[in-house]
C-alpha cells in the first residue's frame, strides 16, 4: 500500500457489501446504525467508500447483520476485480442463515448449469 492506510478499491469492496447485506434485510443506513452502535450517517459514509471503519466498529455491524465477520472481509486480491453488485446481491442471499449442505447443494447446481452454458 502507499501512504493511504486502507486502498479505496478495498473500501469500495467493503462498502457495496454492506449495502448490498443492509437492503437485502430492508434496512435504512439509520437502522443498520442503530443496530450495531454507529451513525446512519457513518454507515453512508462507508458505503460510499469515503470512511474506513475499524475492527471493532465492523464486527458490531456483522453481528447486527447476523453474518460471519469474514463475509464483511473477504474482500478480492488486487488482481481480481471488485464484484459487481448483482454478485454482491447473491452473495448477501446465500449467507443468510444458510445451512452447509444446502450451500453445497447450491453449489452443485449453479456448477452444472455454469458447465452446460460452457458446452453451447
């Protein structure tokens, strides 16, 4: 990294998860806020990759979304390109409260319709 302290690919990243994983739940940016003990206007702020936010400010808001704080850090190489929102909308749909065996059965179909597109 140069001098800035987090990339503003990493924030965008980080930004469009949250947002994608606080609509999918029907939240405002106040309500995610509120949620996890931050500003609505902070939360925006974020979202818009313009804030990084902390450790401990991140965990509180994966706790409020109910999801694994790696599902807010996972976040691409710097090779791999940012996901696009759609993907980041899927993604949010998958990890709510989704059992192992049925992401691995998820899993096998989105792989076998992927493999039969790759055929045509």
């Amino acid at each position: 990294m140069s001098g800035n302290r987090v990339s503003p690919r990493l924030r965008k990243f980080l930004g469009q998860r949250l947002r994608t994983l606080r609509k999918q739940r029907g939240w405002s940016q106040r309500a995610l806020g509120r949620n996890s003990g931050l500003s609505g206007k902070f939360i925006g702020e974020v979202e818009r990759g313009e804030k990084s936010i902390s450790v401990d400010s991140l965990y509180g808001v994966s706790r409020a979304l109910k999801v694994p704080l790696r599902t807010l850090t996972d976040a691409p190489s710097d090779r791999t390109p940012v996901p696009s929102e759609d993907a980041e909308k899927l993604l949010a749909f998958l990890v709510q409260h989704r059992a192992p065996g049925d992401l691995r059965k998820v899993y096998g179909v989105l792989r076998t319709l992927f493999r039969r597109n790759q055929t045509r």
